[in-house]
C-alpha cells in the first residue's frame, strides 16, 4: 500500500468524512450545499455556509532570474522553490490531458467536489483495498493556495493537516473556486504549482529539470511521466532504481490509457507513447552566485548579492529580503558589461595565474553612473570543498599554525568590494588625487609650486621610534622613492611623478581633515577600525599619512572615487542595477544611480586634467614633465586619465586608468596576508588595467575630457618674477620676496655671472602669486664662454625609481 505524499485520507478521521458523504450523495447531487452543512456540523461543529470561501490573494515562489546588461545573458538564478509560471498556451495539450487523466478523470464533468469520487475512496479503503483519495485537481489547488498564503506556520499546519475540517473547508473554497474560474484557469494555475520532485515545481521547472525543454514541447510519453510524478514526487522518482519501475509502471498502464479513453490521444499514439524511455538523470538545477553560467561571473554576482541583502527596501531583516529575492520571480538586468567583464578576466589570465597566492583585481566603473560593469580575479569563484580541499594553506602564519587554508585558487569572499573580513588594501599613491583635490577646493591652482626636498620634515606628530620620524625627533620625515625627485613641481608636475613630499607639505597647507573629507564624499570607505578611528573628527587633523594612500580600499572604492573626477564632480553611488522589472513587468525604482555632487565641475576638470599626466596623456591646460605609466596613452588611444600607486617595500602595486566611458582600477595585493614578504610588480597590474581598457574603449569615440570655465583654477594668480641674474643672493631675495614669492636658494650651475651670485631662478618669467622661486646660485664657469639665450627651466626630468606611489 502506497501512501500518496499528500494524500487527504491518511488517517481514522478522514473515513468519517467518507461515511457521511456516502450515505449523503444523493442528497448533495440535488442539494449540494445543505448536504456540505449536515457534514460540516458532524466534522467541526461549524456550519457549511459559514465556512470562508474566498482565497486569499498569494504569490507561489517564482525564479528570479539575474542578467547581464544586455538583457538577454543570464548571469545565475536564485529560487527557493524552482517555479516559474507560464501560461496554458505554453503548456503542451498532451500535459494538460496527462494531468487529468491521472488526477482528476471527472475534472471537465463536477463543480470542485467529485461527491462520487468521495464514495467510491470511501467504499475502496473500508474494503481494505489499496488507499484512494478523492481530492480533486480544484480541491488540491486550493490546498495549496492556502498553504503558500498563509501567514503564519499555524496557517500551514491547517492548510495541510488531515483533519476533516481542513476537508471541508477545501470543499467549500473549491464549490467557489469553479464559479469564480474556468477549467483552463485551474488547470493553469494547478500545473504551475504542483510539485513533481527532484527541486521542480510547476510544469516549467520540472519540463527544465527532467527533459531540458520547454512546456509547449513535451511529448505524450514526458507528459503522461509528469502528470504520474505529481501523486507522490518521492515515490515515483525516475532517477532512482525504485522509483523508475514504479513511474513506468504508472504512466504506461494508468495515466496513458487514462488519455486514451478520455479521447486526447489515440491507441497508437499510446502504443508509441510507452516505447518512450524515461531519463534516468536530471539537469543539475543552479541556485545562487556559485552557480554562475560563467565563473568569472561569481565576483560581480557575489556583489549583486551583498547589495541586495544590504537593501531595506526588500525587507526589514536579511531573512526577509533573502526570501524575497529567492520567491520574488523578478527579472533582474544588472550594470555587468559582458565585452568589459571578458576583457578583464582575459587579461587577468594573461598576467597571473589562478593559483597564484597573490591576487590581481580589476574593477570597472562607468563615470556618471556608478555603474559598475566589471569586476573580475584571478580566482575561482567557488566554496573550497572541506572534505577535498584545494586551496593551500594561509600564507598568514596566523592562520597557518591553526591549518586556515588561503583564498587560491577557490574563494567566494569579496574580495574586490569588500565586506565579511576583507576590508581592503593599502594602494599607496592614487590616493594623492584626494589631496589636490582638497587643494583646489581651497583655492591653490593646479600651477601652485612647492619646493619638494629628498626628505620632508612635516609637523605629523608620530612615535619617535617610528623609522620615518626625523633623526631624534616625533616629527614625520617622508622621502621619495628616487632622490632625483627633489626640485620644483606643480600639481602637474607632481602628481605626474607622484613626488611624496610635494603632496605632504600640499596636505598641511590645506589641512589633512580636509583631505580625508574629500575621499569619504569620493565614497572611501574605512572598514580597518584603527582607519575609521584617524578618519573620525579631531584625529583626522594629524593623518599625515594619508595622501600616500596608507588606508585600506578596494578596487571598486577607488575606481568609483577616480570616476568621481569623469563625471564632471558628481559622487554616484555604486550599483549593480539597469532595472528590476516584477513577474507583472512592473518596473522597480531601485537601485538606479543615485549621484551627488562631491566638488564643482571646475575642480573635477582640473584634478582630472593633472591626472592625465600619470598615465602619458598630454594635459591641455599645463605641462607634465614626466610619468609614472607612460605606456597608458599609447595602448588606449584615447584621452586617458589615472594614477600608479606603489606601497612601502611593493607590498602592492595599482593602477587606476580611465576615459570618459570607463574607469579601470587595478589591484596586485596578497588578500591573506597584508605582511607579506613578495614585491608586488607593475609590469603585472599595469597591462593587465591599460589593456582591459583598450579592449573596452575599441570602435568607441575618442572624446575630449572638458576643461574648467574659470582659467584661473589653472593657472592663479599670476605674477612676472623679477629678474635677478647676476645679483648678489641678499639681493635677490630681497627683490623676490618683495614682490611676493616664497623663495629658496638651489644648487650652483653654470653662468656667465660671478660665482657666488644669482644666475637666475626657477621657474623664471612668471609664476602663481605666493609660488616657490628658487634661486640658482653661478658657479660663473660660462664666463668666458659666448653667450647663449636662457632656457626656460623646469622640473627634474631623471627617470625614477619604484616607491610609495
């Protein structure tokens, strides 16, 4: 005796309900409703009329299902129930006739209640013969419509549970059920919630898991083998050695004779029809981001995830807005640029392989949106299997001694986002763009000079026994990674070679809090507590350090924050989002790019035209002299922005490079073990970031980044320097400070003027009002040489040499 998995008449109570409605049939044939009120009274002391008829409105679990930019490339699929409805045009006729013919033959002749098919069971089971039900196709659709509109677990206990009030009552909803619908309707609305096991419910999932077809295509032998599961899914499992014979059995000598004296199919269509064989496996059915259509994937769908989960909009607690996303059936068109996304990951695999313990991030960000279209490592994204494991053990000696494997070549921990324990990385100098733009925001022009020394005395108070504390002292002494750097330089000139102690004496002058404001309206954010604690209000002050990028971020923080200056000063929220449209294609305001305005659109413009110098570009409204990843301009072919940022002993090496299209922000970072001993290389992140932006930018418009409506933001207020050549150093100081500069004596070089006194200064001409002049002392060697027009003067040109940058 075979017991139906959600068989009505499984106990000594439901043979009460078949006594009584046997000796009542032929009343309730002519009076159904006084025959339901004589049985309501025996079962549960309430009467028939007084029963609920209507249904409450609900939703059964549907996919969701998550794509690619281009809204057709699904990405994954989320689902807690493997559901998606269709209509019954899409359904196949022999499915709709199978269904029938082995649920309910009497569906197209009763009104919800088969009072004869209620005899019949009651008859056979008293006989001890083998159990019979007598649920109709419209009775088990309401019992499941009242379990998935419960609100409460005590609501599904009612609605499942055999008592013989819970019979009635599905009686009384089925009577109203087939006023209010038509048999097309319930038949539609059956097949798209019933279960047919192996994780398929409704007919398009189960079409899906067991023939890897749609609906509309199944043939009578599939549809006879679905319509035979859903009596007991358990039982007649295909997939096991049991449940195969038992299923054949089923559909070959019930459910296909059955469609054959309904008439929905002929005998030789069933002679055929048995002759069909059955699958013995199922298509392994993907849930969530490990089951990615393409691996690469996993990282940006990992990124959607921790999105939604971190929305309230979809729920006031993570369960609640889990479940939504996994029964909503909602069609989700993500920000994720398959040509962006492919270009990365390629490029990555071109540099650095997948079991490699250092990883090379790249995130992608489109200025003006927030979009973010890539985000891709060269790692797998998968669970390690505790029981195989792949990864290899920590290189954090911490987590060695105590057997903690590492994050290669398997891991699902964001580790270009951020969040759980990654809480980012140090980048070194592309934070230095903060600080200009701070600068500029306080009314230094792009032009405004600083007499950058090998090393710096600063007035950051740190530990004395700190290595970068001047000799003897708690004051900071940053260097710079060459000695030749020392000299002269603008904001061009400085950020284009990433001079250290430019940027610290710029940090002071503007105030170190007012930088570190500048990267959290950037979207910086300070996941390493004792970072949040130097961030907080009256510790920022004393942040000397920052502006050579020793807080942690990740990739999409700062390609986001670069992407900040292409968007012209506009802060746009990342998103993983195009649009959210529900099963009824209504359109969801969620997650489109939220922007605000971080700096003006001058300050942006000039920041972002100094950037150009970095990465080999030519800045339109100044002079570079030198970069830090001149190859950039070249590879990309178009107007190109970005910064190289190095840590102390290259523990990690960044680019970030963008055009009016795409930012591109790189990271070679060991994610396990922020101490390691390796250096990391640019000629590694460094192709890997400029060529994944030449792929993405090819066949598009070179477009010209906008320069700032106020010249002045440039150039400042400008000033002639006098002309002191050949005057005694007092003198020439004398003269240049008068007229308003901050003056300092250089080195000697040659001149026709005696030695000793001012050959001339650097810059010469004209310079910012309050800018440095240096003057140059003659060693008067080109006295007796002819004479020759003056150069202009510059800054040090000498290549350099790698550092903090």
């Amino acid at each position: 005796m075979r017991r139906r998995d959600h068989n009505i008449f499984a106990n000594a109570t439901s043979l009460l309900i078949c006594g009584l409605l046997a000796g009542v049939v032929v009343a309730a044939a002519a009076f159904p409703a006084a025959a339901m009120s004589g049985l309501a009274a025996k079962a549960g002391g309430e009467t028939f009329a007084n029963l609920p008829s209507e249904l409450k409105d609900f939703s059964s679990p549907q996919i969701t299902r998550i794509y690619a930019s281009d809204n057709k490339t699904q990405i994954s699929q989320f689902y807690d129930e493997f559901r998606s409805d269709v209509p019954l045009k899409d359904i196949s006729k022999y499915m709709t006739a199978g269904i029938v013919a082995a649920e309910d033959r009497e569906f197209y002749h009763h009104n919800g209640v088969d009072l004869k098919g209620v005899a019949r069971a009651f008859v056979n089971n008293n006989n001890g013969k083998s159990k019979q039900g007598a649920s109709t196709i419209t009775m088990q659709w309401v019992r499941m419509s009242l379990a998935y509109s419960a609100t409460n677990p005590q609501e599904v206990v009612d609605a499942t549970k055999d008592t013989p009030k819970r019979k009635i009552t599905e009686m009384k909803y089925a009577l109203q059920v087939e006023k209010e619908l038509s048999k097309e309707q319930i038949l539609e609305r059956y097949l798209n919630i019933a279960p047919f096991g192996n994780q398929a419910y409704g007919v398009f999932a189960a079409s899906q898991v067991y023939f890897n077809k749609k609906p509309k295509d199944l043939t009578i032998g599939e549809a006879a083998m679905l319509a035979g599961i859903v009596k007991a899914p358990t039982s007649f499992n295909p997939t096991t050695k049991e449940g195969y014979d038992q299923i054949l059995q089923r559909r070959n000598n019930y459910v296909i004779p059955g469609m054959v004296e309904m008439g929905a199919i002929t005998q030789a269509e069933a002679d055929k029809a048995v002759k069909e064989k059955l699958p013995t496996k199922v298509k392994p059915v993907g849930n969530g981001c490990v089951s990615v259509a393409k691996n690469a994937w996993g990282f940006f769908c990992d990124y959607f995830y921790r999105w939604w989960m971190g929305r309230e909009e979809f729920g006031e607690t993570q369960y609640d807005r889990e479940r939504r996303l996994k029964s909503g059936g909602y069609r989700i068109t993500t920000t994720l640029d398959i040509k962006a996304q492919s270009a990365a990951r390629a490029n990555i695999t071109d540099k650095i392989g997948d079991k490699n313990k250092n990883a090379l991030l790249i995130a992608a960000v489109e200025p003006g949106s927030g979009k973010v279209r890539a985000l891709a490592a060269n790692r797998k994204y998968k669970l390690d299997d505790p029981a195989h494991p792949k990864n290899e053990i920590s290189s954090d000696p911490r987590k060695a001694k105590k057997g903690i494997r590492g994050t290669y070549p398997n891991t699902t921990n964001p580790l270009l986002t951020g969040g759980g324990d990654i809480t980012g990385y140090q980048a070194g100098s592309v934070f230095k763009m903060f600080t200009m733009v701070a600068a500029l925001e306080k009314g230094y022009p792009l032009s405004y000079t600083i007499n950058a020394p090998k090393q710096y005395k600063s007035g950051y108070i740190i530990n004395p026994s700190n290595p970068s504390a001047c000799s003897g002292t708690h004051f900071w002494c940053p260097g710079n990674a060459g000695e030749g750097e020392a000299g002269v330089y603008n904001m061009w000139t400085g950020f284009g070679k990433s001079v250290n102690t430019f940027f610290v004496p710029l940090e002071e002058r503007v105030g170190a809090e007012n930088v570190v404001a500048v990267a959290k309206r950037f979207g910086v954010q300070f996941r390493v507590k004792e970072d949040a604690d130097l961030a907080s209000p009256g510790r920022a002050n004393q942040w000397g350090a920052f502006t050579l990028g020793v807080s942690a971020s990740t990739p999409l923080d700062m390609a986001n924050a670069y992407a900040t200056l292409a968007g012209d000063g506009m802060y746009c929220e990342p998103t993983p989002i195009e649009q959210i449209a529900t099963q009824d294609n209504e359109k969801l305001d969620i997650g489109k790019s939220h922007c605000i305005r971080a700096t003006s659109k001058d300050v942006a413009r000039a920041a972002l035209d100094a950037a150009r110098c970095p990465v080999g570009d030519s800045a339109q409204l100044g002079q570079c002299h030198g970069a830090t990843a001149p190859q950039t301009r070249g590879v990309v072919g178009h107007p190109v922005f970005g910064k190289t940022g190095t840590t102390d002993h290259d523990k990690t090496a960044a680019l970030i490079a963008g055009t009016t299209s795409l930012v591109v922000a790189g990271y070679l970072v060991n994610p396990d073990y922020q101490n390691h001993s390796d250096r990391m290389s640019h000629a590694i992140v460094n192709p890997a970031v400029w060529n994944t932006l030449d792929d993405y930018m090819k066949g598009k418009p070179k477009v010209q980044f906008k320069t700032p409506g106020d010249d002045k933001i440039a150039t400042g207020d400008q000033r002639s320097i006098p002309d002191v050549t050949c005057d005694s150093i007092d003198s020439a100081r004398s003269r240049l400070e008068g007229a308003g500069f901050d003056v300092s004596v250089g080195g000697e070089v040659d001149s026709k003027c005696p030695p000793g006194t001012a050959a001339g200064t650097n810059p010469s001409g004209r310079t910012i009002k309050g800018g440095v002049v240096v003057i140059e002392k003659s060693n008067g060697k080109k006295a007796e040489q002819p004479e020759t027009p003056d150069q202009p003067q510059g800054p040090p040109t000498k290549p350099t040499k790698p550092g903090r940058r």
